[in-house]
C-alpha cells in the first residue's frame, strides 16, 4: 500500500508539473514576460519574474534569495517565443502593427 501512495503522489506531482509548464508559456507568450515554475509550499507554482522580485522585496524568501538564485532553482523558465513562432497570440499582434 505503501508503494502505491507514493506512485499516487508523483502522477499527481507530474500532473501539476505539466500543467504549471503550459501555463506558464501561455503566459509568457501572451504578456511577452519571462514567467517560472517553482515549487512552493510543496506544489508548483507559476510566477513572473516581475512577481519573484516584488516578493523579494516583501521579504517572502528566506535572507539572501535573489531573482538568479530563483531562475537556478526553478522547474521550468518560460520565455516568450518569437511572434511568428507563437501560434495563439500571432494573430493578435499582427493585426495590430498593421498601419494604414
């Protein structure tokens, strides 16, 4: 029973994982940010770089924690891909960069 909870606990794990790594580039892809997954309290957690400095800055790490040492310990980063590479928002800005 032992080795069955354990196995129930990472496909859950692995779960959130996936889905806090596509979050996290549809993230990046739709507000052009840099976004990273990390894992908070024990679950992963998708937060943009702007965020990890402001709780840097509310003193929510523990002494010393800085925004590289949060890129090095990250699950994923999430970068925006180029616009003609993204296949949600291309469209979108597209459209609005044509000029009459």
């Amino acid at each position: 029973m032992n080795k069955f909870k354990h196995f129930l606990r990472a496909v859950v794990f692995d779960f959130r994982v996936r889905r806090a790594i596509r979050k996290a580039q549809r993230s990046a892809n739709q507000h052009r940010r840099k976004f990273l997954v990390l894992l908070w309290g024990g679950r992963p957690r998708v937060i943009s770089m702007q965020g990890v400095k402001q709780l840097i800055r509310q003193h929510r790490f523990t002494k010393g924690f800085t925004a590289e040492t949060a890129r090095q310990v990250a699950i994923f980063e999430a970068m925006p891909q180029p616009l003609d590479k993204c296949r949600h928002c291309s469209h979108i800005f597209h459209k609005r960069n044509v000029s009459n």
